[in-house]
C-alpha cells in the first residue's frame, strides 16, 4: 500500500509541476497587458473543452487570426495554446464522457446514456494504434456527426463558455495581482536601498 501511495503522489507531483509548466509560467513571463494575456487563457480553455482533441492548437492559431486585426480582441497565441493542454490524456476520456452525458440531458435523452465502457470503446476505434494522425482526426469528424458526437458537442457548450468566462477572469486577477506584489516588492527594495545608503557615514 505504501508503494501505491508513493507512485500516486509521485504522479500527482510531476502533474503538478508539468501543469505549472505549461499553464502559469507562461502567464508570468507574459510581457503584454493582463488582458491581452488573460484573453489568451479564455481561448485556450473555450477550445480544450470542446470534443476536438488534435485541432485545438489549430483552432487556437485560427481564432488568432480572426483576432488579430482587432486591438481589443488580440490574445497571447502561445498562452492560448498552452491553456488547451487541459483537456490533456489523462483527462480527456472522462471530461468528453461528461460532455455526452450533458449533452443527452439536454437533448431531452437522459435516460439514454450509454456506459462509460461503451463510449471508451467508441474512441479506442477512432484512435486506433497505427491509424495515423489524419485518420484518426477523419474518424472523428465521422463519430462527432453520428448520435453520440451531437450530443457531445452540444453538452460541451456550457463548460467551454463558463470555462472561458471563468479562465479570462481568475487569470486576469491572477496576473495583476503578481504584478501588483512585484512592484510593490521593486519599491520597498528601492526604499530599503535608499535609507541604507542615506545611513552609511559619509567619509572626509
């Protein structure tokens, strides 16, 4: 059991330390202005929570460009893509999962709701081992038109645009809030720098 323990929090710890990697560094190190940054955020979270696994760097890159002659709709590209990472392999089966049963409930079709071992079994032949990349993105344009791809993008609404909504918002304080404490932290070093050189004797 200790073992077990030792694996899982071993796990936990490299996940954490990949997602702070990928999603916060990229935050602080941004030059731009929080919202520029945050705007970035909002669109990497809107298309990882979407049954779009493969495209969303893409989507990402095209919403850019939709973006981009507008001042105050240009976003991070690079945070953008980072944010998407999200919907990562180890968690893109039970959040797509949640997406279809959503989407049935909404539908009207909830009792309906085909197993989770089912739906796995779904994905597992669109993303079958050797398929290759443009197959398999085929195979699922395919299955997204069928039933059980309805109801999955239709049931992704709500967690992508609340997710955006969200992201943009905590990002947003986030960075203000770190940019707030460096400069605070600039100044009382200033300071600090200051009245020690204001105390030293002066010589002669």
């Amino acid at each position: 059991m200790a073992s077990v323990a030792r694996v899982k929090r071993g796990f936990l710890d490299r996940m954490s330390r990949l997602s702070r990697l990928k999603l916060l560094i990229p935050l602080r190190r941004s030059p731009h202005a929080p919202e520029y940054s945050a705007r970035g955020v909002a669109v990497g979270m809107f298309w990882a929570l979407t049954p779009l696994v493969g495209l969303q760097m893409y989507l990402c890159l095209m919403t850019w460009l939709i973006a981009k002659p507008s001042r105050n709709l240009r976003f991070s590209l690079v945070i953008a893509c980072a944010w998407t990472w999200v919907t990562n392999v180890f968690t893109m089966f039970p959040v797509y999962y949640i997406f279809y049963a959503t989407g049935q409930v909404m539908r009207g079709d909830w009792h309906n709701i085909t197993g989770y071992g089912t739906f796995l079994h779904s994905w597992h032949e669109a993303f079958a081992p050797g398929s290759g990349f443009w197959h398999a993105m085929i195979e699922l344009l395919g299955m997204l038109a069928k039933e059980l791809g309805l109801s999955m993008a239709l049931g992704c609404l709500p967690y992508a645009l609340i997710g955006a909504w969200a992201s943009y918002n905590l990002s947003l304080k986030y960075v203000r809030r770190r940019r707030r404490k460096k400069l605070e932290k600039r100044i009382k070093d200033k300071s600090a720098h200051v009245t020690a050189t204001m105390a030293k004797p002066q010589s002669g």
